[in-house]
C-alpha cells in the first residue's frame, strides 16, 4: 500500500490537486472497501452504494485527514459508519408489518457470493465454505474479523472504526475466530486441510 499524501501542504492546495490527491490516496482501498461493505450490506448493488458515499463523505471531510495517518483505517471507520446508520434506519423502517427492512448486516444473497468486490475475484482461499461461515457470523464478530484479519487494520484502527473499546474488539474478534473454525472443522477435515482424529 502506498500512502501519497504525505505533506500537510497537500491538503491546502488548490481544488484540483485536492482532488487528484484524494483520488489517489483513496482509489487503491476501493476493493477493499467493497469487498468488506459486501460482507456486512448484503448485496453488491448495496456495496456499491455505500462504497459510494464513503468516498463522498471522505471526499467532504478531506480537510480533516492528517497526513501520515493510516488512510485505510480513517476509509473504514466512515464506511462502518455508513453501514450502521443505514442499518439503523432500516431497522426503524422495519416497525411496519408489511415492510421489510432492506438493509440487515448480513452475508450476501446466494447469487452474490464469491464477488468480493467489482470485478475482483474472491480472496485467496475465499470458497464459498468459507464466505459461509464468515456470513453466518453474528454482526459484531463479523466486523471485527474483517477488518482485522482480513483488513489487517491494528486492534486500535478497528476500534476507532467500530466505535468500541479495544477490548471489545479483542473479545468480538476472539469470538468470532472460534466460531469460525468449529462452522469449518469438518470442511478443512473432509478437504484435506487438517488431519482427522482417525486419519
């Protein structure tokens, strides 16, 4: 990952080296960011819209960003942000018996699984087994293993990406690892990945 803004003057430039600045210290997370906000909106017409607004909102509050400070981790933090507000708002849409909250954090649909981002294949060693049971994970456990194992993002970028305490984030992440590997024991046995007890 390269970081290009590295000066504060970058941020003070005119409008179109503003611009051209944050496209390119923002343009490379692109992936990444669709890859995760398809994991926790549901669909990739979802991600692609939250993708959207996340760079708009990033955009917006460039001003902001201190140079020399993990710009994947500051991308995160607003696209999480997104998601929980759209979430939210579903969720107090959804009062109503004949309607049904379009967006849940959740895996994606059957027919989106494996595109982990637009036009990108799924992550090496992504099967569907495993987007499976990555889906299947409870919300915050989920968050936390994307963005920290996945993401690579330190425990305190996820925190401040999360809006919860680091130990929160190691307890969820903690969680979410155990689930993980009892929903895929048997597949890493049945496919060879691991040795069973009777092998």
């Amino acid at each position: 990952m390269v970081s290009v803004v590295t000066r504060s003057s970058d941020l003070d430039s005119p409008r179109e080296d503003r611009r051209v600045a944050f496209e390119r210290l923002a343009m490379p997370h692109a992936r990444a960011l669709h890859r995760t906000a398809q994991r926790l909106a549901g669909s990739v017409e979802d991600a692609s819209d939250v993708v959207q607004d996340t760079f708009l909102r990033a955009y917006r509050t460039f001003d902001s960003f201190r140079a020399g400070t993990n710009e994947k981790a500051w991308l995160f933090t607003i696209l999480y942000s997104i998601v929980s507000n759209r979430w939210q708002a579903s969720r107090r849409a959804g009062g109503s018996r004949h309607r049904r909250p379009r967006w849940s954090l959740r895996g994606p649909r059957a027919r989106d699984v494996g595109e982990w981002g637009t036009g990108a294949a799924p992550a090496a060693g992504a099967t569907p087994e495993i987007l499976k049971a990555l889906d299947a994970l409870p919300e915050p456990c989920r968050a936390a293993v994307l963005l920290i194992d996945v993401e690579e993002l330190t425990y305190e970028e996820a925190s401040t990406a999360l809006a919860c305490p680091v130990g929160t984030v190691r307890s969820r992440l903690a969680c979410g690892r155990r689930l993980l590997c009892a929903a895929l024991t048997e597949y890493a046995v049945r496919t060879r990945v691991v040795r069973g007890p009777s092998s």
